[in-house]
C-alpha cells in the first residue's frame, strides 16, 4: 500500500489505548501519540472532546480521518499495515472469522463486561449479547481451539483479546482460567515490554504534575 500512512494516536497510559499502541508497535507503524492526563481530567476538556466528544480513548486520526471504538480502529490498522502479516485480507477464508472476533469484542463482550461491572442484570432478549455466561463460554471455547483466536496464525485480533483479557483478569471480572492466562501469554510480545514500560512512566509523570499543580 502506497501513500501517507502516518498515524496519530489519542492515548491514556493504562487504558484501552495501551493495547492500541501496543499494536501500533507490532505492525511498525509510523505513528505519533497525543498523551492525555486522565488523572487532569484532559479527556474532559474542549480540546480533546473536539476530537472525540465522548471523551475516550483510543482514537486515532489518518490523513484527517478520525476513527474511534477499537474493533474499528484495529480493522483499519491491520488493513493499512497488512505487510505485518497479521491481518486476513479480503478474500482469506478467515476474513470473516476475523472481522467477528473483532467486532463480537465491542458489540458482545464489553456490553457483557460493562453490565456485569455495573451489577445489571439484562433480559436476555433485550441484551445485545444474551448472557454474560454465553458471551464467556462463546469466547473462551473459541480460545480453547488456539493457539490463537483464529487458529494457528497471531492476528491483530489477538492484540485486542489478550489485551483486553489481561485488563479484565485483573479487575476480576472474568476468571484467570488456565487457558486465558495461557493466551494472554503467548499473545505478549516484546512490545507490550516496551508498551508497559512507557505506560508506568507516563502514569508517574501525569501523577506527579496533578500532585504539583496541588
Ligand atoms: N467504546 C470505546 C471505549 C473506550 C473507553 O471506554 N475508554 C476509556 C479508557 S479505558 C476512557 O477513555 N475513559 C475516559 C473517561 O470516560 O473519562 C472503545 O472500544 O474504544
């Protein structure tokens, strides 16, 4: 693919765009970030919500574009950097698989994740995703079938699942199983390492300036 490929990313350390610059580093994009201070309430202020008016991260903006919501910002990565080898280009058979787990993720999972965090309780025929029992046993049989999500090959999916599941394990609102800590191992990468590593020193600096500002 030809053309301007820069990318600039919206990122909070220790928030779902850490998986987006983790990814970002995996595909060797050419890529800046704008780092907000959560801790300041910058995802708040005007400036940012010109940007994104709900006041979230990740966004990221290409060529003026801006794309919002995860399962859409990793689709178009993987399909703007698809000589990382990570992305089943239209045609592979698992082209659709991988289009599922990626949206199945926003559409299924988080709705899941948020209910149950915020102690609801839906009608299943009123939920988009049925039950949190169902959602669970849907993605952790698909990752029981591995080694990765679509199967033999790491996809830019795999980025967002072992990702997110990492976060979610932590917070205890899905079970470390021994097959999600598996995955969520043979997912990590050297650049979660250097994701992580920037992520705690952000972290400290944007605690220290909210800690200055008194
Ligand atoms: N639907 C969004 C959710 C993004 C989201 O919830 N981001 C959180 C960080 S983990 C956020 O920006 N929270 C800031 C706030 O609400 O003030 C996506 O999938 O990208």
């Amino acid at each position: 693919m030809s053309g301007n490929r820069h990318i600039v990313c919206y990122h909070s350390p220790m928030t779902r765009s850490t998986g987006t610059v983790v990814l970002l580093e995996e595909l060797k994009a050419d890529y800046e970030l704008k780092v907000l201070n959560m801790k300041a309430n910058e995802q708040r202020g005007a400036a940012y919500l010109a940007v994104n008016p709900l006041g979230k991260v990740p966004a990221i903006t290409h060529n003026g574009a801006l794309i919002t919501e995860q399962g859409a910002i990793y689709a178009y990565l993987g399909d703007l950097y698809p000589e990382a080898g990570m992305t089943p280009v239209i045609g592979d058979p698992l082209r659709g698989p991988y289009l599922r787990w990626l949206f199945f993720y926003g559409s299924a999972f988080e709705p899941a994740i948020g209910d149950r965090m915020n102690k609801i309780v839906p009608l299943e025929r009123a939920s988009p995703y049925g039950s949190y029992d169902a959602v669970i046993k849907t993605v952790t049989d698909q990752l029981a079938k591995g080694p990765y999500i679509l199967g033999d090959k790491k996809t830019v999916a795999d980025v967002l699942w072992s990702v997110a599941m990492g976060w979610i394990t932590m917070f205890g609102l899905v079970e470390k199983t021994p097959l999600i800590d598996a995955y969520i191992k043979r997912c990590h990468s050297e650049a979660n390492d250097k994701v992580m590593a920037m992520d705690q020193k952000l972290s400290a600096d944007h605690e220290a300036a909210v800690k200055a500002k008194g």
